[in-house]
C-alpha cells in the first residue's frame, strides 16, 4: 500500500495484540511493531520502530518527531473514553 509518508506493508498479525508492518520511505525502510498487553486494570500500548540509523537524520529525527504528537493526540482521545 502507498500513503503520503511511503510505502507500507503489513508484516504480521496476531488478533487482539499485535499488528508490524514495514515503512518505507525516504531511502529507509523500518518496521513498525505494535503490541497491546492486558493487565489487571488496562491495556499497555508498546510501539517499536527498527531500521532508521542516526547518520539518516531526516529518517531518524522525522520519526521521533512525528511519534511524539501521534501520542500526544491519542492520549487526548483516550482520555475523552475514561
């Protein structure tokens, strides 16, 4: 599948916990790894991307960027179901 950031693919898949999928885009490809984890009380949400090397500043430092305001915007969601 081709978006406005690159080209995705989705890896792997397991129903209810996990979804990776590969990211590729600026000369870079990385993998994305999402994994959800029951607990007692809630759902921990781990996110993992691999790939991007620091000598690929604008591969490396976009991600880290674009990551903190995705968070940043679903913490605002999420805080709207508690």
């Amino acid at each position: 599948m081709s978006s406005r950031f690159g080209n995705i693919e989705v890896r792997g898949a397991r129903e209810n916990n996990l979804m990776s999928y590969t990211w590729a885009a600026y000369g870079l490809e990385s993998v994305v790894t999402w994994t959800l984890t029951p607990s007692s009380a809630r759902t921990h949400l781990r996110m993992e991307q691999s790939g991007s090397r620091p000598d690929q500043q604008q591969a490396y430092q976009g991600p880290n960027y674009g990551w903190q305001g995705f968070f940043a915007a679903l913490e605002q969601v999420l805080a709207r179901i508690d």
